[in-house]
C-alpha cells in the first residue's frame, strides 16, 4: 500500500448512496491538503459511470471487485457509507488487505459485530475511526467547552430531539439493512449526551412504534428514551421517521443551560443560546462542510501513526446503548448497562472548519427525508 510514500492518503469511497454524493465526494476539494479520492465502490453502474466522469476517479467497481479494486488504487483508506448491515463485512474485508477504515455510524446493528471490527482491525494493524462528524464541528465542540468551563453548573438533564420525514421506500424504513429511528438517529443524541456528560449511562429505558402509515417495514419509526448517568445526571430523547423536520438539543446545569439548534444537522448554520442568571447570550455557527474536517483527521491521524478520538470503543458505546434501548423497548422494562471505560473524548482541539459545500444534484439517489 502507499502509506508512508506519500502526505496524501488515497481513498476509496464504498456505497455511493445519497449522503456520499451530496456531501462526502465534494468533501475531498476541501481535503486535498492531506486526503485523495482514488476510488468508489458502488453495485450501480450507472452511478459508477457518472461519479467517475465527474470526479475523474480512475477505478471505479462493484462489491465483488472490492479487493483488487483496493490493490489497483493503491488505497490506503476505505471511507464505508453502506447500509448498516454491511459494515462489518466491509471493514472485515479492508481490514484483510491493510486498508485502514472509516465508517459511517452507527459502526454496526450489534455489539459482536462492533467487537469483531474492532478485532479485525487490530489484528491486521490498521486504524479505525467511526465518522461522528460533530466531534470536529465548532458549535458541538464550544459546546463542550462551555460545560468544561463551568458556566452551567454542575450538567443535570439532556434532552434531545431529532425528527423527519422519511420518503417511502428509503432504506430507513426496513429492517433487512439495519434501519429504524433508533439505529439511524439514535447515535445523535446518545453521543452528544455522552460527550456533554462525559460519562456513560447505566440504565436506559424506551418507548418505540408509530409506522402507521405503511412507510416502514419491521422498525421502529418513532422512538423515545431516557438514560440514566452516573451523579444523578439523565438524558432524555424523541427521535422519528415520521414527524416534521426537528434538530436540536438542551443542557441544563444547576446555573445555566444551553439551547443548540439544528445541532445534528450539516448544511444549515447552527445556533446556541446559552442562558445564565437569566441572561441569554445567542451565538451563530456559520453552515460548513462538516465532512471535509473527517477526512483531514483521519488522513493525519495514519500519516502520523495516531489512534483517532472517535475510534472503534466510540462506536461500540453507543451501539451498546441502542442494542439496550431495543431490548428495552421490547421488554417494556429499564435495562441496566454494565461500567465502560471510554478513556478518550472529543475537545476543542480536534476542530478543523472548512467552507460549505455547494451539495450536487445525486444519481439515483434521493434524498431519505420528503420534501
């Protein structure tokens, strides 16, 4: 492979849905100081036709060709944007041939197969980095800041919402490929309560349904949970396939809290209003291409033999949550988590802010939300 040949590490991206076309391909313009798109791996050909044309990608295939497609690139990096279901198997596959791997959350559907990326990655000695976005965008990581700083008191309660509309048809609405609200938009909140708390919950509780209109096919559309932290600290969240279009989340401490407003989302600015001693102060974080900042970490991070922040323990944490709120759901009664050690956190220092993309027109590949 051309690790350590080269200060530019060559990637191929593998599934060319929507969210790799409207916004993880055009991340690469702004990553081009240490990252290179070489290839893209998807089972349509007619996207492959298109996405080769327009980003001049020399090796282009299917998942059959996954392997040699990786040895005639001379890739260094898979970033993985399949179906939930698959990205064991694919990291497994990159992992085999020496690639390192970035993959989309949630990392997988279960906690043996976290466990077994995390295994195969080190045992091929490869680095793996789960791309939770908002560890390296501004407004997140001020976030933070602000709880370390004090300025809220002691945090006490998170709570969260994160809701759309899906379109019919979009892989979120069926169980085969590890859709759900839980497994595709729970990691947003668990993670930012996680983050904000700098803790793990030790008991979590849940309510799922909805999918009343036939949208959805064996999954849960709606979903509403708490959990239960360590120092009498909780977080509670509602999250749905099948509700209008709601991003944002609130911290309330013993002197303060913090109203973050489209804090999951990418491409539109994201606002605080911070409240103390009946004071509110608002801030504006400009809309920025919040995957470019993915790619530059990852790249540096092999480039300098450095285990990413958000690696594979990051993404076992909160699939080991979700895995809990499903049973919990199922059973009708709270399920207790044991300890777990995360000894890394995301920090100011990891912020990397570049311009926003202008997103491209996608090839059959439509948007999961309606409207």
């Amino acid at each position: 492979m051309a690790q350590g040949t080269s200060r530019r590490v060559r990637y191929a991206v593998v599934g060319a849905g929507n969210l790799t076309q409207v916004a993880i391909l055009p991340a690469f313009q702004h990553a081009e100081e240490n990252s290179e798109l070489v290839a893209i791996v998807s089972s349509d050909q007619e996207k492959r036709t298109a996405l080769q044309e327009k980003y001049g990608v020399e090796h282009v295939g299917g998942y059959e060709d996954f392997e040699q497609l990786l040895r005639d690139s001379k890739a260094d990096a898979v970033y993985i944007v399949l179906p939930n279901t698959m990205h064991r198997s694919f990291t497994e596959r990159a992992a085999r041939v020496g690639v390192h791997v970035l993959c989309e959350k949630p990392m997988a559907t279960s906690v043996e197969d976290c466990e077994a990326m995390i295994r195969a990655t080190n045992e091929n000695d490869v680095k793996l980095m789960v791309a939770y976005r908002l560890h390296f965008e501004e407004a997140n990581l001020r976030a933070i800041e602000l709880v370390r700083s004090g300025r809220l008191g002691d945090p006490l309660v998170f709570t969260g919402t994160l809701t759309q509309q899906t379109r019919q048809g979009d892989i979120r609405t069926r169980v085969d490929v590890g859709g759900g609200a839980l497994l595709d938009e729970g990691p947003y909140p668990i993670n930012a309560a996680r983050y904000l708390f700098r803790d793990e919950p030790r008991e979590v509780f849940a309510f799922t349904g909805g999918g009343r209109d036939g949208r959805f096919h064996g999954v849960d559309a709606s979903a509403f949970a708490l959990m239960r932290f360590p120092n009498g600290r909780v977080a509670q969240f509602a999250i749905s396939h099948e509700a209008a279009a709601v991003s944002a989340y609130r911290l309330v401490g013993t002197e303060g809290d913090l109203l973050v407003k489209h804090g999951f989302g990418y491409g539109t600015d994201i606002q605080h209003e911070l409240t103390v001693g009946g004071e509110t102060e608002t801030r504006t974080f400009k809309n920025s291409d919040q995957f470019a900042p993915e790619l530059v970490y990852f790249s540096q991070c092999i480039l300098e033999d450095r285990d990413p922040e958000p690696n594979g323990v990051e993404g076992l944490a909160d699939v080991r949550v979700i895995v809990a709120l499903q049973e919990s759901a199922r059973t009708g009664k709270p399920v207790k988590l044991a300890p777990f050690e995360k000894p890394k956190r995301p920090t100011l220092d990891q912020l990397i802010t570049r311009p926003p993309v202008e997103p491209p027109e996608p090839v059959n590949a439509p948007a999961p939300a309606e409207g």
